[in-house]
C-alpha cells in the first residue's frame, strides 16, 4: 500500500562532475543546494552578487557579468548610513561609497571569471514578483528595507521572463548546460493565492525555455516538496522554507540523477574527508591523531580528480 506519490526523476541525459564547472545563482535554496555541492568539492561558484529572488534580477547579473561592466560611484544610492546598488543583495553593502564599490566590484570579477569558465549554470527562481523603482523603472534585486513608496509593484508574466532568458540562452549561455528550478520556499509575505500565481507563472516560463533551446533542463525541487513530501513535518519552523531533512531527500534526488556515475561513486570518498577534517579530536596532539591524518593524507592522494586543498593543508598540518 503506498501513501504519497514519490517524485520518480529519470537520469539527465547530460550530467556533471567533478571534472565541471559550475556557477549557481537564485534564491536562497539555491546557495542551500549549491553549498551541498560545493561541500561535495564540485567546483561551483555561488550568487557572487548575493541572494537574488526574481528572474529579471537573476538575469540582469548574468548579463552584466559578461559585460564585465564594473560598478560606479553614480550606481550606488546611500540611506542609514549604508551605501549599496540596487542590483545586488544586502551582503554587499558597504560603509562608504569606496568600499561599497570595493565588495560590488569584486564579486563582479568573481562573477564574470565563474560565468565565462562555467560548463553548467544552476539557476533557481523563487518569485515572478518584481520591484521597480518608481522614479526611473528599474528593476531592483533587493529594496534594502526603503520606503515601499519609492518602488512600484509588479508581476511578470511566463512570457516576459522566457524573452528576458532567450537572448542569453542563444548568446553567453548558448554552449553551457543550463539546469532551471523553481524553489520551493514559500513566499508567504504575498498571500498564499498570490504565491501560487508566482510560482505556477515560473514553472511555466521555465518549462517553455526547456522547450525551446536544446541545451535547458529543468529539476523539479518544487514538484519534490510539494507532491512528494507534501507534509508541514518537512518545513522549518517559520512553515515556508524546507527543513534539513528535506533538503537531504532533495540533495540525494539531485545526486542521482545529474552528477555523473564516477561523481557518484566519488561523492562518499569525498563527503568522508571533509566530515574528517571537521572533526575536532579529543587529543590533536597524540601520535594517534596524527597516524589518522596520515591515512587521510592517503585517500586524498588516491582521489586526484577532487580538489582538497584546504583539506590536504589541515591534515598536513597535524601529521606531524
């Protein structure tokens, strides 16, 4: 007798690993799930820009990161002492107009190198809601706790976000593989009625870019939570963002069916080392320590496809 229908997704048929590149960018679950890859030691590069939630926003980074275009002193708009751009999360703020353009500047860089050495980009869309500030029209990645009477609300349509991606999708991301989800968390702040718009509004415009180039495919983290797990035990306590166990069964879904059966068979060896050199011994000073650190010098020597470097000096450091 079964009780829920469990999500069954079939094995991509492009898949990555260790030897691929990857850049994530979107909403928070994004970092969540590109955090679990970057502790798996994939290479990825994570929201340089910081936590962006809508498509347009997520695209106007993409764009600027091939650009290249760096940040000016007439970009950036200063309220309660914190200088910042419109384009980009809070995290990024600054204390002056010079260090502010310093952290936008740099995750620029970060971006623009991720994006151009990228194989794979992992975006995530976590609301078809967007705020444009009511003076010019632009559309801002974060309103940076300012007055709702300087932006203008609204809703993009499945469409609008498809023609926002096609000239990407035939442009810079045109030879990448690029894997398209729609998060799961629950944006609760816009009333239950109009988070179902939202996120029926991106499933749409994401599976009609899946139809149309060649290179796009699409996770279904959503369908996973919300047909599969379907059960408020698998939310954290705020009842709107999945809890760690549901991040879990989500990562083990990923896992399966898009990393590569070598990252697969990998993916243990790897996880065991970073658990290892997370660990914290009793003794660190005893000669039984240090015999363990030799052993995990070892594994990672037989695992020269995967980058340990952090790991190697932590472990050299106590082998001694």
């Amino acid at each position: 007798m079964k009780f829920r229908t469990e999500a069954e997704i079939k094995p991509f048929d492009r898949r990555i690993g260790y030897e691929t590149r990857l850049l994530s960018l979107g909403s928070c679950f994004a970092e969540n799930m590109a955090e679990r890859l970057k502790r798996a030691k994939l290479q990825i590069a994570v929201n340089p820009m910081g936590t962006l939630f809508n498509p347009a926003s997520i695209a106007s980074a993409i764009e600027r990161f091939a650009e290249h275009r760096a940040y000016t002193e007439s970009e950036i708009t200063e309220s309660a002492g914190r200088w910042f751009a419109f384009d980009a999360h809070t995290s990024l703020d600054g204390c002056s107009p010079s260090s502010a353009l310093q952290r936008l500047n740099t995750a620029l860089d970060e971006g623009h190198r991720a994006l151009c050495a990228a194989d794979c980009i992992i975006l995530t869309f976590g609301t078809a809601w967007i705020y444009r500030l009511a003076e010019s029209g632009k559309v801002v990645a974060n309103c940076h706790k300012l007055p709702q009477s300087m932006f203008r609300r609204e809703r993009l349509s499945a469409e609008e976000i498809a023609e926002l991606y096609a000239p990407l999708l035939e442009g810079i991301l045109r030879d990448k593989l690029v894997i398209l989800t729609v998060s799961p968390v629950r944006h609760t702040a816009d009333g239950l009625e109009e988070n179902s718009i939202s996120k029926a509004i991106l499933r749409l415009a994401v599976d009609m870019l899946a139809q149309r180039f060649d290179n796009v495919r699409y996770f279904p983290s959503y369908e996973i939570v919300n047909d599969d797990l379907r059960d408020y035990r698998f939310y954290a306590d705020d009842l709107v963002h999945p809890n760690r166990q549901a991040m879990d069964y989500i990562w083990e879904k990923f896992a399966s069916a898009l990393l590569s059966p070598k990252a697969q068979s990998l993916l243990p060896k790897a996880e065991q080392i970073v658990a290892a050199a997370e660990h914290r011994p009793f003794n660190p000073d005893s000669g039984e320590y240090a015999a363990f650190c030799k052993r995990m010098l070892e594994c990672i020597e037989a695992l020269p496809d995967i980058n340990f470097s952090a790991e190697r000096e932590f472990f050299a450091r106590h082998a001694k």
